[in-house]
C-alpha cells in the first residue's frame, strides 16, 4: 500500500512538474486566492509575527508584506515541484551561486565546510550547489532533513532534493555520515536549517531577534566545531520572481577555533539583515515564538549547564 501511495504521489507531482515554470506561477496566483482569501490559512499567526518584528512599520506597510508573502510561500511550492523536473542547465538560468570559489579554496586545503541558512527565500533550490563547482564536482552536497511520518511524502521529498546532486541525510545520522566522509577522504558542504524553535531541554541560548527575545538551536555548531569546519552564511536574494542569488559568506574559517555560541550568534545577525532586507521572504507561518523565557524559568532550572525539568512540572 505505501508503495503505491508513493508511485501515485510521484507520477501526479512529476507530472505536475513537466509544466512550464511560468504556468507554475499562474498556477500560483489561484493558489494564493485559496490560501490567503479562503482557506485563510495562518493568517492571525503572520499578522501577530509581522507586528512583533516590525513594530516601526505601518498598518498598512505591514499588510502588503503580509500578502507578499503569501505570494511567494505559493510560488515557493510552485519553485519546489518543479525541481523534480526541471534540467540542471535550465535551473541554473534562476539561480547563481556567488562566492563558492571560497568552498572550493577550502576544498584545496583537504578541509570541508558547513552552510548554516534560515527558513529564507526558496532553501530547496540550494540543493542545486554542487553543480556550481569547478575544480570539485564530485564534492557532496549535503542536506540535512527531519523525516517526514508519512513514507510516502518522505521520499518524494529525498526525490525532490537529490533531483540536481542534492545529498539528504536524517538529522539524527549527520554526525555519523561526516565521520565516514572523512574516512573516505571525501570533501563535503552540508546545509544546516538553523532557525526552528528548540525544545525546552535544547534552550541553551536566547537572542534578540526580529525584536523577540528567541531561543535558539546550537546543535549545529557543536557539530560544526567537532569537525572543525569552514562556516558560511547562505545569503539569498530574490531579485524578481522566478530568480534567486545565493551568496557564501565566511562566518568561521575554523570552526573549533571559535568560541561557544560565536557562529550561532553571527548567524542570527546576518539572518536578521537578510530578513529585513526582503521581509516577505520569510517562513511567517512558522511559530517562531511560540516558547518563551518567562515560561522556561517557570518549568526549567540550569544547573552546571544542564536543562532541568523542577519537580513541580514533572
């Protein structure tokens, strides 16, 4: 039964894919009117979000935002569903990486890198990395994912991401898979999603950011730091629609070298001036904020740096 779930869901969506990217969009915009007008999904959760980060901007200002961004979370599965299809040549035309030259140079050295992004612009077209290296083509470009509960839906998504080269390891294997790349002598970017809401037990530090006082993960740069990686910041950029720039840029050129939180703090702040820049382009719907520090207090002590459910709330 699941197999044949799986091949009905993938000939529909690969089917769906032969389309052409401009009919994609069209389809996009009716989608929009279901999404934003109908089915109104998220809606007081974007609108609350957008207020508490941008408490500077206008009623209105903030409303166009909030359909923009509804806007492009519609072209953002449009954009996804055509990877399954799309040439590597033709994807290329929508996306240009800037800055991997720095990848490679550290590539050279016999050294490997870490991308660390947020939930910002369309991160499954990253999975397309790889093919801008020269003098590496044969590096691997790995994504990191949370497997999804249904099989099905699982695997298109592995389809989707390794489509153009993409690499995709479970969360909870990453640290295992980098050790056996390393044995093999195998040089590797993988990407981090590095902007989700941690557990409570996983709050180790709060930031301010987008005007919120955030916990957030460091999972990764612990990581990061083990295998002494090279950083980047993926910076994107979405000119028009339809058209992504994707730019490294160097957070650590050696991670073990860092101080703890270091790489997590710069993440943040270069997230957050990628965010204003082009406000719309972020997960809105996700509930960023949804735990917060007066709770933690309330449920949780730290001690010796250990999270501790208090006996009250056991």
């Amino acid at each position: 039964m699941k197999k044949i779930l799986y091949t009905i869901l993938y000939g529909l969506t690969y089917a769906l894919s032969l389309l052409p990217l401009r009919v994609h969009y069209v389809l996009s915009d009716v989608i929009f009117l279901l999404v934003y007008h109908v089915l109104r999904y998220r809606r007081k959760l974007v609108r609350k979000n957008l207020a508490d980060s941008f408490p500077e901007k206008s009623a209105p200002e903030r409303y166009r935002l909030e359909r923009q961004f509804y806007h492009w979370l519609c072209d953002y599965v449009a954009e996804t569903v055509k990877l399954l299809s799309i040439s590597d040549k033709a994807l290329l035309r929508h996306i240009e990486f800037r800055g991997v030259d720095q990848l490679e140079q550290v590539f050279d050295e016999g050294r490997n890198c870490a991308a660390i992004l947020g939930h910002y612009c369309n991160w499954e077209w990253l999975s397309a990395t790889g093919l801008a290296f020269r003098r590496h083509p044969d590096a691997v470009m790995g994504l990191i994912y949370h497997p999804l509960y249904n099989e099905a839906f699982d695997q298109l998504f592995i389809d989707i991401r390794s489509a153009h080269g993409g690499h995709c390891v479970p969360k909870q294997d990453i640290l295992r898979h980098l050790l056996t790349l390393r044995h093999e002598h195998r040089r590797s970017l993988f990407g981090y999603i590095s902007d989700q809401s941690p557990k409570w037990e996983n709050m180790h530090l709060w930031l301010d950011f987008l005007n919120h006082d955030t916990p957030v993960f460091t999972g990764a740069e612990r990581i990061m730091q083990k295998m002494n990686d090279a950083v980047f910041y993926v910076d994107m950029e979405r000119p028009r629609r339809g058209q992504y720039v994707c730019t490294f840029r160097l957070i650590a050129a050696e991670a073990a070298r860092e101080e703890e939180f270091a790489i997590t703090r710069r993440f943040f702040a270069m997230l957050e001036q990628s965010i204003r820049r082009q406000p719309a382009y972020y997960l809105w719907t996700h509930n960023r904020w949804k735990r917060g520090r007066e709770e933690f207090n309330l449920k949780y002590d730290v001690i010796d740096g250990k999270i501790i459910r208090k006996e009250a709330f056991k």
